[in-house]
C-alpha cells in the first residue's frame, strides 16, 4: 500500500550547501520527500551564501526561481500568523514550526 512522502522543511541550513540542496531537491522531485520552504528561508541561504561566498545574488535568485518551478508545491504561505504563538529557545527557528502549525490546521 503507498503512503504519502513524509513532508520536510528545508530550512536555510540545509539549502546553503550546494551537494546538499541538489539531493534535497532530487528527493522531492522523486517524492521521497514533500518539500516545504518559505520566502524567508530562501532569503536566509541566499544572502549568506552571496555574503560568505561572493556568489552573484542574481545567481543564486535564479537558483531559487528554478527550485520553485520544479516543486511548485513546496512553498508554504500564510505561515506569519502562527508564528508569534511560539516558544523556541532560538527564536530565529519559530518560522519553521510555524510552517508546520499552519499545515496542521488546514
């Protein structure tokens, strides 16, 4: 009997390494995995690998464009609003489960 592909949140820290965001991505588009990312985790890896490796911002925007286009269906919206109702001890990280509450109350 088939199941649904457990759903994961890429965060910033594991879409910064090139190897690793490449296998991320092939194990979603297999449906391995369903990705999940948002806007601001895209933003996080994006600037600090601009910041710490001198790649062009551009590059890495068109990175990004084509990782959206072939996993449409792993951007989360509307996570914003869970967010303030959530204790971490990193609060920097309270985005990341609140992409997952959103999920769960849909």
């Amino acid at each position: 009997m088939a199941s649904d592909p457990p759903v994961v949140v890429y965060d910033a820290c594991v879409l910064y390494p090139f190897h690793l965001r490449n296998l991320l991505i092939e194990l979603a588009i297999h449906d391995l995995v369903a990705a999940r990312w948002t806007d601001a985790i895209h933003d996080e890896w994006i600037r600090n690998l601009a910041a710490t490796r001198g790649i062009p911002h551009a590059r890495l925007v068109t990175t990004r464009d084509l990782m959206k286009a072939v996993l449409p269906d792993a951007d989360i919206r509307d996570w914003e609003r869970h967010e303030d109702g959530l204790t971490l001890p990193d609060a920097n990280d309270r985005h990341v489960l609140a992409q997952q509450s959103r999920r769960a109350r849909q």
